[in-house]
C-alpha cells in the first residue's frame, strides 16, 4: 500500500523515540489512552509508523512552551513518519489536518515543525499541479527564455481610483512591463470595485496589446469568499485577462483548487501571513513542505520573498525557497518563483550567482515606481540589471555601462 510521509524538526523533554510514537498515534489511530477497537489489524492498517529519527543537539532553553522537562534538558532531533494513503485517499485538507493538525498542541513537543513531504506517484492521477507554470507563464508574457519576468506591484497599494490605475498600468505598458499586480490589500474597495477596475485596466492592457502585439499579464486579486472569486474569475476571462491573484493562506487550500481546477487563468499565488507560519525555526512549516502543497492545489507563481530583502528572511532561505520550486515534483511541473520584497535591480548579480536561473518573475514595487527617470525608467533599470548579472557583471559595471541602471545605483543603492 503506498504511502505518504513527512519529515519534522522536534523538540521534546522526553525520549525522543517515545515521543515520536506519541506524534504517529495522535495522527492516526491512536489517543492518550488505550480505546475499544483499536485493534491490531487496526493499527496494522491505519496506525502511522515512525520511519526513522535522527538525533541532533540538546538545548537548555525550550523553543516554545511545552512540558517542563525533569533533567533541564531538552532534545532535538530530525524524525520521519508516514501514513497509508488509506488514510485519507487523495482527499488535500484531511491530509494536511493530518500531517499538521492537533500534533502542534502535543506537550511532549517544546518544538515541532514540519519540514518537507513525500506523496506517492499515483498523485500525480489526481492533482494535475500548475497549468502554466514556468514556460506557460513564458508563453502568456512573450518573454523568452534567458532573462525573468519584469513585474511590479500597484502603489499605493489602495486608495487610488480605476482611473488613476489604469492610467499607471499605461504608462508601466508602454515602458515595456510584463507582468502587474493588485496589492493583496486591494481587492474590491470602495473607491475601487472589482469589476470597474478590471474593466478600465483590461482597456488599457487590450489596446496596448493590439498596436504592440505584447499583452501585459495583470494579476487581479480574485481573493473573498468563493462564490465571489469564482465570479471575479469570470470577470478577467470575460474581459481577456490572463491571471488571477488568490492571497492562499487567507483564501485556504480548498477553495485556491477549486480556483486552479478551472485552469483559464495563470493563478499567482501571494503568500502573506507567510512569517507567522515559518518565522520561528521549530515552529510551524518550512518552505519546501509548503510550496509542494500548493503545487498540488495547481498555483502558477508563487512568492519566495527576494535577497537583500526588507523582511527578516536570510539569503539562503530565499535560494532554498526558489530550489525547492525548481525541483520537478511528480513528473516534473514546476511553479515560477516569485522574487520581491526591496528589490530594485541592484539585488540582480547576486541572485543570479546564488540561483543561476532566470526562471524567475523579478518584482519591485519602489524599485520601479520610485525610479529618477519615473516608472519607465524603473523598467528599464531592471531589465538592464538582469542583462549585466547574466554576463557576469558587478552592480558596478552594470551601471557604467547603462544609464538608467546607473540613476537606480544613486537612489537605491546607499539605502541597502
């Protein structure tokens, strides 16, 4: 019988063998007390197993509350348990009730955290994964292989009118932009309703489409309850828009699939409220396990946060975050990495030498709309950065050799 399992960074006062098994009993068959009927050829079935335990270091402090421990010690180690896909069949919010339910709450953890999953090939019958991806995203933009994606990010992120955006969304098309989206705090306000604003934007976008022949991929954020997301999804196809945004811990697994099952639209996939799921290093999720999870759900584009950036994430979580997206899961589809979060350009060489991969949808919100020479300008800087990094170029040499660039060195550069 297949099986699926997960990888989990512990922390406990106790044995760490024994409270492995109080985690596979509490997650499948098991309670804290013997039950009628919970047989053996129960438990042979359903009863998770502990697969294997890697001890770590021992620590004097606990991560986070938790029983006390009677030595003063507290022992950290790096576990695998799985489950029969009987368990939960093919059935995404069971599994993830599963893998990441009441096991937070357990006392004999002072530190858990999930930290990647495995799910059998027959998933591949049932989740169908992201119906654009990389190349589709590629295809939808016109940008060719060999430089990423330019987007920014529409600010103010609310306040300002249908009118007023569309006329930014003008002046960003004009300048050469790929990709735009609605801030996640924008979705229908009262000065902007949905449907008036995709309906000024689209006629910007559709007319600059028609004389150009390049039509810019604009990310309406779709987000509210679903009824109303599935009818703000008819509104973009309707009007000939190309993706939709879905803020997906807010919105949820379930209701970001039945979304991405629709399959018309590139869905771009924000993930704020990320750092109150992964900001705490024994609590919560790590990036690997959670972009697998909306893989599944079928997300196109998925934020990775950037280097050099304005949160509290370090440059390996971000390099590992956009390996992780990289790597082909059940036959090999893969979700675009969604670089931002205080990029300018200037962050461009060293993302290139830590990634080497262009695969990337490359955004800046000040970067581009604070630009000297105005949003055009921002464009082109960031077009001319990705140009130097991938011939090797220092921040430096890019900005000898083009002007733009060089006006983004001057305002952005003595900030970082």
């Amino acid at each position: 019988m297949e099986r699926i399992s997960a990888t989990y960074y512990i922390e406990t006062p106790y044995e760490v063998e024994a409270a492995a098994q109080v985690l596979a009993g509490e997650q499948s068959s098991g309670t804290f007390v013997a039950v009628p009927g919970e047989t053996a050829e129960l438990k042979q079935r359903f009863a998770a197993q502990v697969e294997s335990i890697e001890p770590l270091e021992e620590v004097s402090e606990p991560a986070i509350p938790g029983a006390v421990s009677p030595t003063g010690k507290y022992r950290r180690a790096r576990i695998k348990v799985s489950w029969s896909i009987e368990n939960f069949g093919y059935n995404l919010p069971t599994m993830i009730s599963t893998l990441q339910g009441n096991l937070y709450e357990i006392t004999q953890f002072t530190g858990l955290k999930l930290m990647d999953l495995e799910v059998p090939d027959s998933f591949a019958r049932h989740f169908a994964g992201p119906k654009f991806g990389i190349k589709g995203c590629r295809d939808l933009t016109g940008v060719p292989e060999g430089r990423p994606l330019i987007g920014t990010i529409i600010k103010p992120s609310i306040g300002m009118s249908p009118e007023e955006t569309a006329a930014l969304v003008k002046e960003l098309a004009e300048a050469g932009i790929d990709f735009i989206k609605d801030d996640e705090l924008m979705a229908s306000s009262a000065n902007s309703p949905f449907d008036k604003r995709v309906d000024a934007i689209m006629k910007v976008i559709n007319e600059h489409a028609d004389k150009t022949g390049k039509k810019v991929m604009y990310a309406f954020n779709i987000s509210d309850e679903i009824d109303a997301m599935h009818k703000h999804y008819d509104k973009v196809v309707q009007s000939g828009g190309t993706c939709a945004m879905m803020s997906i811990n807010s919105v949820g697994l379930a209701g970001v699939k039945s979304i991405c099952d629709r399959g018309e639209l590139a869905i771009h996939a924000h993930r704020n409220g990320w750092g109150m799921l992964n900001r705490h290093p024994l609590l919560g999720i790590d990036f690997r396990a959670y972009q697998k999870l909306w893989r599944l759900a079928g997300v196109d584009q998925l934020h990775v946060n950037g280097i050099q950036n304005k949160f509290w994430e370090s440059d390996d979580s971000v390099v590992n975050s956009i390996e992780g997206c990289l790597t082909p899961l059940l036959g090999g589809y893969q979700v675009m990495p969604v670089v931002s979060s205080g990029q300018w350009g200037g962050q461009a060489p060293e993302t290139f030498r830590r990634t080497k991969t262009t695969d990337l949808l490359y955004m800046a919100g000040g970067g581009i709309m604070a630009h000297p020479a105005g949003p055009a300008g921002g464009v082109k800087a960031l077009k001319q950065a990705w140009e130097g990094a991938v011939d090797g170029l220092s921040v430096e040499e890019v900005a000898e050799q083009y002007p733009e660039f060089g006006l983004s060195v001057e305002k952005f550069g003595k900030k970082k």
